[in-house]
C-alpha cells in the first residue's frame, strides 16, 4: 500500500507569489494535518482536517488555507510568500478521528518549499 | 500540552543501548508521553508512547518515572540507521488535535 504521497517534492518560489501543495494520504484515512518545519526546528502544525472539515488550526497568518476534498486529499495554499515561508511542509494522515491520540499519523516525506 | 525538555544531541556507539532522556516535569496525570523520530529528508515516525507503565515494542522500550516527570526512550541495539532526530511529545489522548513537537534530540550512531 502506498503511504502518504506530497507533491512536488520541491518547489522554489518568488517572494510574493502563492503556491498549492498537495496531499494524498493513506487509502481509507480521513484526517489530513498540515505541519511547517523550518530547518533545524520541529514541525509547528498548521491544519487539520477530518471529513472535509477544518478541525483544527495553529498559529499561521490568513495568507495560508487548506482544504480536503471528497477523496480525503488536502492542498494547501500559502499566498504572498515571505523568504520566512521557506521550509519542509508535511502531509500526515490519520485513521483515527481528532482526538483519538497520536499513535496513527503517519507523515509523508514533504515538499521542501524555498522561496527567494 | 506540558513543555518538554530534551538534550540537543547524543552519540551512540553501533551496537550498543543509546538512551535517550526527556524531561516533562510538568507533566499532567492525564497526558501521556510519545515518541517520534525523523530521520534525514523523511517525515516524522512514531515509535512508541506510554501513560505511567514501561512500554516496548518492536522498535524501542519506554521507561517512564514513578513521579512521571522524566522518561527514557531505549533503543536496544542502535544501528547506524537509527540515526535521526528523536522527538518527545507529551499530551492528553482524545483531546488535543495536534502534534506539538520541541527540538528534539539528535542522536547520531557512531560504526
């Protein structure tokens, strides 16, 4: 079975352009959650989302949205790139409904953002 | 979720235990404590988690204190591809949402 799948696995962007990263997790997960890990940091959480709803959101600016759609993959959108943008952004996705503890995220390998 | 506090990094020699502390002195009786690693250009793994029992798997053992303020990840047998970042979370199972990571502890295992 495959396991969480993130495109593309690079991208470089101008400052001030916008950028949509995509998600598909694992077959039969409805939870996605979005994380930003910025080099030498852990991953800071950005969304989550669970049966195509938002279900949870961090501490990121209105430039950066997410959605799911009805086959449980996710985008997420980040417009007016900073040089701050830059970083790994990972996809996990999840059996278990929000609430249900951690042991069933699984993490895909990211999209490593770099803007310039 | 409690704070963690973890060493920036470790080595360990191939073969041997590598041992690696956390320190969650703030710790609530209802939280319990999770492991997670990265290794290099992947995403994070779960290893293993607990709520005051020691725990093992596969992978790893869990040796949590009797005051639950401290913890120990225990890899047996490192090999070089244990090498990674070593993650210790602590929250409540069934309320928060999310995955709140620290810097964690970078372990490097040594042929």
């Amino acid at each position: 079975d495959a396991g969480v799948t993130q495109s593309p696995t690079h991208l470089i962007k101008t400052r001030g352009q916008q950028v949509t990263l995509r998600c598909s997790p694992i077959s039969g997960h409805k939870s996605v959650s979005w994380y930003q890990q910025v080099l030498g940091q852990g991953p800071q959480f950005i969304f989550q989302y669970y049966e195509k709803e938002e279900r949870g959101r961090g501490n990121f600016p209105d430039r950066f949205s997410a959605r799911q759609f009805p086959n449980y993959s996710s985008e997420l959108n980040v417009n007016a790139l900073l040089l701050g943008d830059s970083a790994l952004y990972l996809c996990a996705s999840s059996s278990l409904s929000p609430g249900q503890g951690a042991t069933g995220y699984t993490f895909g390998s990211g999209t490593r953002l770099t803007v310039v | 979720d409690a704070k963690t506090t973890q060493p920036p990094s470790m080595d360990c020699a191939e073969g041997r235990a590598a041992n690696l502390p956390c320190n969650h002195s703030t710790i609530s009786g209802n939280e319990y404590v999770y492991w997670y690693r990265q290794i290099h250009s992947q995403g994070p793994q779960y290893i293993i988690h607990g709520l005051k029992n020691n725990e093992t798997n596969e992978m790893a053992s869990l040796i949590i204190t009797e005051d639950r303020k401290s913890s120990t990840l225990i890899l047996p047998h490192a090999t070089l591809r244990d090498t990674a970042v070593y993650y210790c979370i602590v929250r409540v199972a069934g309320s928060a949402r999310q995955l709140t990571f620290g810097s964690g502890t970078q372990l490097t295992v040594l042929p």
